[in-house]
C-alpha cells in the first residue's frame, strides 16, 4: 500500500524570491521493521524548489527514485484560485480558503490576509496572501504550518543552494519519471 511519511521543510521568502527545501527523507516500509529503526532525517536538502518572481522563473532540484537527480527550470506555474470567505487561524495568521487545480490534483490552500506575498511551498503560489497550509483533496500531499520567523538581517540572501546535476526543462524531467 501507500506510505506514509512526514518531512521537514523550510520556506524561505524575500519580496521576489522564495525558496522551499525538503530536508532529508523520513519514509519506511511499514512492513520493513528492520529498516524503520534507522531511518534517518538528514538536514542535506534532496529537493528544493527556488522561484524568482522578477524572472517569472521555478527552478528546481529533484532526486528520481532510481537516484539521478535533475536540475529543472520553467515558468512559475500561472494557477487559477477560488478564493473562499472561509476563515480560520494558523499559527495565530487570519488565513482565508481557496482552491485550485494543478498537474490533474485539486488543492485546497489557506493564505495569511496579512502576508500580502503571492508564495507557498512547493509550486503553489499566486494568491494575495502567503499560503501556510496546503493539501490536496486525497491528502496525499499536505504542507503544515509550523513555525515563521522574520529575519531583519540584511546580508542575508535567498538564491538557489549549489547542485551537481543536469539542467533540463520541465518537460525532459517529467518524460525521464516514466
């Protein structure tokens, strides 16, 4: 059947930049008592995601599951919200509901009124608010709000981490996964 696994992720946001790194793989076999005794998160990013909103620009860095690993670029995806007057709070944000649907899933989001970026985690993006929670409608994918700081140093610079890997466009990337 489906595993399930949880990681740990960080979103990183200046005015026209953003950038989302999931840390470490924290997945087992249910079946494999073995193995779940030494899974492991690491803090080495294996796929992050940096968007440059100036640019219009995603470029991303993901490991397959047979280990080659990619550098992918293409346009921030342009995605159709509907946005609800649902209200609830997280993380002590006022947050509103909206939906979309993206490469064939629905996604529900809930952005903060008073965050005025149009970012999230991962490829979402494009709602009046930074979006804190996300899931699809199986919960198959769900991002979950833990924590938001605001850094005031000035030296500090949101770009994408240094890789070795292929550079391909979406398309090559997505082709190579099956």
């Amino acid at each position: 059947g489906e595993t399930d696994f949880s990681r740990f992720a960080t979103l990183e946001i200046s005015q026209h930049k953003s950038l989302f790194v999931l840390h470490g793989t924290a997945g087992f076999d249910a079946a494999d008592e073995e193995r779940q005794e030494i899974t492991m998160v690491t803090a080495e990013p294996d796929r992050w995601y940096f968007s440059d909103r100036s640019k219009g620009l995603l470029n991303s860095f993901e490991q397959t599951m047979i280990g080659n690993t990619f550098q992918i670029s293409e346009d921030i995806p342009k995605l159709e919200w509907n946005i609800t007057e649902v209200e609830k709070l997280i993380g002590g944000f006022l947050c509103k509901l909206a939906n979309t649907t993206f490469r064939g899933r629905e996604y529900e989001a809930w952005y903060a009124v008073n965050l005025p970026l149009p970012m999230g985690p991962w490829k979402l993006n494009g709602l009046p608010g930074l979006i804190l929670e996300a899931n699809d409608k199986e919960q198959e994918v769900v991002f979950q709000f833990y924590s938001f700081q605001i850094l005031l140093d000035p030296s500090i610079r949101i770009d994408a981490p240094p890789c070795e890997a292929r550079k391909v466009p979406f398309p090559v990337f997505f082709e190579s996964q099956y």
